[in-house]
C-alpha cells in the first residue's frame, strides 16, 4: 500500500465541539482562576451541608457584638456608661435613683457569668448581637444562598428550555399561546410579580427557589425558541425527519446538543441573578425563614448594628457575595467565550 493510499485511508477526525471548548477555556487565565474560587466556594459549600463546618452556627459562642480578632476586645467599660462620683459625702441616690440596687443587680449577674459556659472576647469575624459567629453564619448563609441560586435557574432552564423548544419546533397554535403566557409575564414587572407570589406562598427557601423559577423563565425562553427555529429547517434536522426520526428525537436528540451553549451561558447567568434576587428577598423579610440564615438575612440583621458601629457582620456578607458573584460572572463569560460558534471559524 502506498503512502498516499494509506493516508486517503486514514480517516481524520474533526476535533469535538467540547474539547474545543475546553482547549480555549485554559487559554483564558481570568476564567480559569475565577474556576478555581468557584470551585473553593463549592468544596465550603459541601463542607458546611455535612456538617465538617458552620455545624452550630447557632450556638452563642462569644459576647453580644463580639469584635474581630484583629480588633482586639473591647474595653470592659459600657459604652455610654454613667460616670458616678466618688467621695465619702455623695449620695449615690441623687445621681441615679437605681444606684442601690446596682451591687445586688452585679453580685447576682456575676454568678450567673460563673456558671455559665465562657465565651470569647473576640472571635475571627467578629459575633453578632446574639455573640454568634459571623464566620460561621457567612459560610452557612453562602450554602443556603448559592443553593437557592442554583436550584432555582434548573427549575427556570427546565421551563424556558421545555416551553422554547415547544414554541419554536411547533409553532402555529402552540407557539402563539406560549407566546401568549410569555407576554403576560414580561408585561408585569418582575420585581412586582415576585412580591406577589412571595406574599401568596409565604417564606421559605422551597418558596423562594419555586418563586424565582417560574418567574425567571422568560428570557431563556426567547432565545431558546428563536434557535429551535433556526435550526429547524436545517439540512441534519431534515435528514432526521427523512429517515423516520420523531418529532420528540429531532427536538431533543438532534437540535437540543447543538443549543445547548446558549441554554448554559444563559443558566450561569440566571444563577448571578437568582442570588442577587433572594439577598433582596430576605433582606425584605420574604424569603428564607428566621430559622435559617442566608446572605440576605446577614444584611437585614447588619442594619440594626451599623448604626451601634458593629460594621462585621455587614461587611463578611457583603464579601462573601462579591467575591462569589465576582467570581462565578468571570466564570460565565469565559464560558460563553469557549462555547461561542463564531471563535470555532477563528481558529
């Protein structure tokens, strides 16, 4: 056999859609190291759900408002206190009428304090009101939080994805009733329909997940049924249709592979959105309940202690959430980069 006829014998093989998209995905040193904070938020995240950290979060490990480490404690007088003379001839009474009941109200708080369990002067983040810790409480709020972003954008793909691909594939009199509903939902403004149904349904993080789904479908579905459409006069969809391929396979079998970068840009993208959205929530008292403790509910608890000056709290939520959403932005962009049809004719 000769060389040339072996090489027409050879088959090449095209390089995959996801290898390519992988390759151009390391080249990008911003997505990949905003992976890698991802990555660090998930492994906290699985950490906090088995119980290896944040395990009782709940538990009043420090003094009320407990400064951070770095801070150093509090100086033990109260802050505001009463400057009470001294001298042989001052009557305690004409300073403050409570005066003599001030040694019983002390000797009686001191042995509770003595048969109570210490707690910390400081602790690394600092303690909220209650002297719990603000570290713990930031890596439980990051589970509860992320967790409700996540599963909430599934529940908004499977229903945009689903609805689209009805839309665009069929048309007629299924896409003009589903373009119907999805006029009635764009025409109300979202944050107002949102407030709706949390008032309906109540608090709760099941709540919140079904509320941000079923009313942050609507953008995907719009481009999820503009590409059905497009794709399904191609020339492989036509093919399918010719040697007896179904109308469920060529939808979900032919042209669902080929959009599926759009519905996962769009997914990371809903999920940015979606832990933006129950921040606000719970910041308004309407998402999770007060049993649980989210980014939202940090921040709504933070506004009552910045006014005393006990800024920690506010400020580990607040860097809690930039850095993820910072992150996992990042990470979406490079993403949609990588997936991007138009770079595979660049190369």
């Amino acid at each position: 056999m000769t060389p040339a006829a072996g090489a027409v014998g050879v088959a090449e093989r095209s390089e995959g859609v996801w290898h390519a998209a992988w390759r151009r995905f390391r080249t990008d040193r911003v997505g990949v190291v905003s992976a890698a904070v991802v990555l660090a938020f998930l492994l906290l995240i699985l950490a906090s759900w088995t119980g290896i950290v944040a395990r009782d979060w709940q538990r009043e490990v420090g003094v009320a408002n407990a400064p951070p480490t770095f801070l150093g404690p509090r100086p033990p007088e109260a802050i505001g206190a009463i400057e009470v003379p001294k001298g042989p001839n001052v009557d305690l009474s004409d300073v403050d009428p409570l005066a003599p009941r001030y040694a019983e109200w002390e000797a009686a708080a001191q042995k509770y304090r003595t048969a109570e369990t210490p707690k910390a002067e400081t602790l690394p983040l600092g303690g909220d009101r209650l002297g719990r810790d603000v570290l713990a409480k930031a890596i439980k709020g990051t589970e509860i939080s992320v967790f409700v972003g996540v599963l909430a954008s599934i529940v908004a793909t499977t229903i945009g994805t689903v609805l689209g691909a009805l839309s665009g594939f069929f048309g007629r009199r299924v896409g003009d009733f589903l373009e119907w509903l999805y006029n009635v939902f764009e025409s109300i403004p979202g944050i107002l329909l949102i407030f709706a149904f949390a008032a309906v349904f109540g608090r709760g993080i099941g709540t919140v997940v079904l509320i941000l789904g079923l009313t942050g479908w609507t953008g995907l579905y719009r481009q999820v049924r503009a590409e059905f459409m497009k794709h399904g006069s191609r020339e492989y969809v036509r093919a399918a249709e010719a040697i007896g391929a179904s109308r469920t396979s060529r939808m979900f079998r032919h042209i669902l592979p080929n959009v599926s970068h759009v519905i996962l840009v769009r997914m990371s993208l809903l999920v940015v959105g979606f832990i933006k959205a129950e921040v606000i929530l719970s910041y308004l008292g309407l998402g999770v309940g007060v049993e649980d403790v989210s980014w939202g509910t940090m921040l709504a608890e933070a506004q009552s202690e910045l006014i005393l000056g006990y800024w920690w709290q506010l400020a580990a939520a607040t860097l809690f959430m930039a850095v993820f959403v910072t992150a996992f932005s990042l990470l979406a962009d490079a993403v949609r980069d990588a997936l991007d049809p138009k770079l595979r004719g660049l190369e």
